[in-house]
C-alpha cells in the first residue's frame, strides 16, 4: 500500500507538473502575437526618424559656406539632429524590452536564468505584455504602486509574470462589456502583495470554495480552470507564498497574492 501511494503521489506530481508546463506554452502563444504586434510601430518610427536624420546631415553639410545661414540656424538642426537620435534610442531601448520579454517566455522554467529580480524589472514585462491583451477586452488597468521598484523579490520571473497575468485576463474576461481592473502592489508584515481587483460580477460561493484545490472554472463549457490552479501551485512551489480570493457574487473578485519579501 505505501509503495502505491508513493507511486500515485509521483504521477500527481508529474500531472501537476506538466499541466503548468501547458499553462505556459498556451499563455505564451497568446503574448507571441501581442509582442509582434508591439514591434511594428517602433520599426516604423525608427525608420522615419533615419530618414529626417538623413535629411538633416544633409540640409547641414549643405548650409556649410552659405552666407545666408546663420549660427543659430546651425544650432537649430543640430537640435533637430539630437531628437531624431533621441528618438531611435528610445524605440531601441523598447525594442530591448521586447526582446527580453520574448525571451524570459521561451526560457524553460527549469533553466530560467532569473533566480531574482526587482519590481521594476516585473511592471516592465507586464506592461509589455497586457498592453494589446487588455485592449481585446476594453478593459483598463489602473495601477498603484506603493513599493520601491528596487525591491528584490526571490523566484524566477517568468513564472511571477504567468500567474499575474493569467489572473488579470481572468478578470477582463468576467467583464462582458469590458471594464476597469485594479493592480496594486504593496508591502504589509515583510510580505510583497499582489492585489488584483474587478467589478465583473464575482464568483459563485460553491466554485469558490474549491477554487485552488480542483480544475474548476466559471466560464461555462469552454473554461478549463487551470488559470487559476496552476497560478496557485506556481505561487506555493516557486515562491513560497500563497493566493486568497474574496469575492462577492454580483460585485466583483480581488485575488490577493503575497510572497515573501527578500
């Protein structure tokens, strides 16, 4: 008997295993098309800032001699000259970003470079990533954070970043006519929480009650729940933290995640 029950107990953990794995692999599909998507526009003004640089060399080299241009002409297209170059650092810095966010999802979790990470290094991949995600349902975000951005939390980021979001689009999802989210990040009792809030309606008493313990959803038919469960296990394996849920039908959901502070 005990040797079937260590056998049973490492088949659950190979399912639990493998269906966080599949909750990855399918977010990451979904944040794929959204990361292209970003990129288009920073090309885009990267190539017209090149071009009015161009332009600029140009008018430069050839006002050189001409009596008829001043200094202060002189010093007006440098200054155009510096914000054309101000401008393709920015969109390459974001294009960084983007690249890095690409990369943290296609990173195994096992070999995840990132054993730490701050808050800033978090709002920047999230902010990346929900932009687009969020405007398919017409919901806004609205974020208060009261932490330093320097503050160190210890877990791999990929992992921190699948659970927020998949908990945020739970909730722009419960919106049927989209609607405001609320993202806070404070710091009570040497703890960083996570505090994610909607007016979508709640969630029924018997779903919540088995939320984290069962692959159970509130999303009719095409609801797998493994959002939600698979959240839950990240947080308590990864983090060594835990995720409570308030909720009240017809009013909304708060999902309080809390891990301990660095």
């Amino acid at each position: 008997m005990l040797a079937e029950n260590k056998v049973l107990s490492m088949k659950l953990k190979q399912i639990h295993e493998t269906m966080i794995d599949n909750e990855r692999l399918y977010f990451m599909g979904r944040i794929l098309g959204s990361i292209t998507h970003n990129m288009k526009t920073p090309l885009m003004c990267i190539g017209t800032s090149i071009q009015s640089l161009k332009e600029l060399i140009n008018e430069y080299s050839n006002s050189i001699g001409d009596s008829l241009v001043t200094n202060d002409d002189h010093h007006d297209i440098a200054k155009d000259m510096e914000v054309a170059a101000d401008n393709i650092y920015q969109y390459l810095v974001y294009l960084k970003d983007l690249a890095l966010t690409l990369k943290d999802q296609t990173v195994s979790r096992s070999i995840s470079q990132y054993n730490s990470f701050t808050i800033d290094d978090l709002l920047k991949r999230l902010n990346i990533i929900l932009n687009d995600q969020l405007k398919v349902y017409r919901c806004t975000m609205n974020s208060q954070h009261n932490i330093d951005g320097n503050t160190i939390i210890k877990g791999k980021l990929i992992s921190l970043i699948q659970v927020i979001c998949n908990l945020v689009i739970n909730s722009a999802e419960a919106y049927e006519n989209g609607g405001t989210i609320d993202f806070k990040i404070d710091e009570q009792n040497g703890k960083v929480q996570f505090i994610i809030t909607d007016c979508a309606g709640g969630i029924p008493k018997d779903i919540k009650e088995k939320l984290f313990k069962e692959l159970v959803t509130n999303k009719g038919k095409d609801g797998t729940g493994i959002g939600v469960y698979s959240s839950y296990q990240i947080i308590k394996k990864d983090f060594m933290g835990d995720i409570e849920v308030v909720s009240e039908e017809g009013i909304g959901t708060t999902f309080i995640i809390s891990i301990p502070n660095s």
